[in-house]
C-alpha cells in the first residue's frame, strides 16, 4: 500500500541498502522456521502464528510512541531553515499513522461490547445487511491493519520522507523496545538457552548493525550524515 511507503520525489534512495534489507528479512524469516522445524514446539502453531502478529503490532505500537518522539526531537533541533521544510514533510508519517490507527479504531468499535451488532440493531428490516456490512468493514480493517502493522515497521513509518537519516535512527530504538517485550515473554519452542538467547538478541543486534552501516553508507556514498540534516 503507497500510503505507507516513502514516496517524496527527491529522496535519496540506495538500491544495495534496500537489498539488504530484504535479505536480513528473508533470513530472519529462515531462521524463524528452522528454529519451528528443528525443536518441538510448545505452542500450537495457530498460537504460534499469533503471537508473530502480536509481536508485529507491539513493534508498530513501540513505533507510535517514540516515533514521534525521535522525529519531534530531530525537526526541533534542525536549524530554523531546514526546520519549516522538515515540518512540512510530515504529511507522510501522519497519514499512515492516521491510516493504522483508523484500521485499529474501527476493528475495536464494532467488536467492543458488540458494538457493531448494537449498531446493526438500530436498521430495523435492513438488519442483516447491516450484519454484512458490519462483517466486511471489520475483515477489510482487521486486513488493511495487519498489512499496514507490517509496513509500518518497515518503512519505519515513512520517516524517510522527513530525511534520509531517520529510519536507520530510529530502527534500532524500535528493535531494542520489541526485544524488551520479548524478554518476558514465554517461550513458543523448546530449544535449548544458546539458541533462545542468540534468536533473542540476534534481531535487534543485527538490526543496529544494518542501521550502522547504513548510516555509514549515505554518508560516504552521497555525504548525508545526522549532523548535516539538521544543518549543524
């Protein structure tokens, strides 16, 4: 879906970073069904799938808190004329932040102490086609969240349309909040404490290495640094 993907016409994109990214993705998504296929599980697989999407929606939800945070603190300490610029491309982030949280709001009306059935109840004759559309609205919101928890992660809720230097900043604060989570959570495979421990650290560590060097990479390929977005 565009609306959750960084699209400003004059941003600096690097294909090899864009790569890697996938390809860290692709293995940890390796990883993940080796880990399933190569110990027992304790866990059904249907629980086990829910909590990847639990973990999806903690990470999007780490993501709205300090998001922000992180963005707010950069624009305010850029000096005053990149500032106004900065503010104004915040309509990305703000709309497929409007975007999750509409998808969210809508599934938790019409489910909440059956508020859609409440709601159906009201049509009188035309009931059952306000049940139906009841139904849909929440399929197409329960979908259009999961999908939009998932890129929202990715594309680190199109900070890049603010400034290059964003998303590698700020995935690793997002990374390090999930694996908080993730610390005190049962866990889903009986696997021995070495394996558990290097698929507990080896997200967010790896993630913090990718964001180093990707850092590292605008800087000495297109000679965009931290310090030079917020024009110090």
């Amino acid at each position: 879906m565009r609306i959750f993907r960084p699209s400003r016409d004059d941003r600096v994109t690097d294909p090899t970073i864009e790569v890697v990214q996938v390809l860290r993705t692709g293995i940890g998504l390796a990883a993940t069904c080796w880990l399933v296929y190569a110990y027992p599980m304790r866990e059904s697989a249907a629980s086990f799938v829910a909590d990847r999407f639990s973990d999806t929606f903690v990470a999007a939800g780490a993501l709205l808190i300090a998001g922000p945070l992180v963005v707010v603190t950069f624009v305010v300490s850029a000096r005053a004329r990149v500032r106004a610029l900065y503010w104004r491309r915040l309509g990305g982030p703000v709309g497929g932040f409007l975007s999750l949280f509409a998808s969210a709001l809508t599934v938790w009306l019409l489910l909440s102490d059956n508020g859609g059935i409440r709601l159906t109840q009201l049509l009188g004759p035309l009931e059952f086609v306000g049940l139906l559309a009841v139904l849909a609205a929440v399929l197409f919101a329960t979908v259009f969240g999961l999908t939009a928890a998932v890129l929202s992660v990715h594309y680190v809720f199109r900070t890049g349309d603010v400034h290059e230097v964003l998303p590698p900043v700020i995935s690793p604060l997002l990374a390090w909040s999930t694996f908080m989570f993730q610390a005190f959570d049962d866990v889903s495979v009986a696997a021995p404490a070495s394996v558990q421990m290097l698929f507990l650290f080896g997200a967010p560590l790896s993630v913090t290495a990718l964001s180093a060097w990707e850092l590292r990479r605008l800087s000495a390929r297109f000679g965009i640094t931290v310090r030079r977005a917020l024009d110090r």
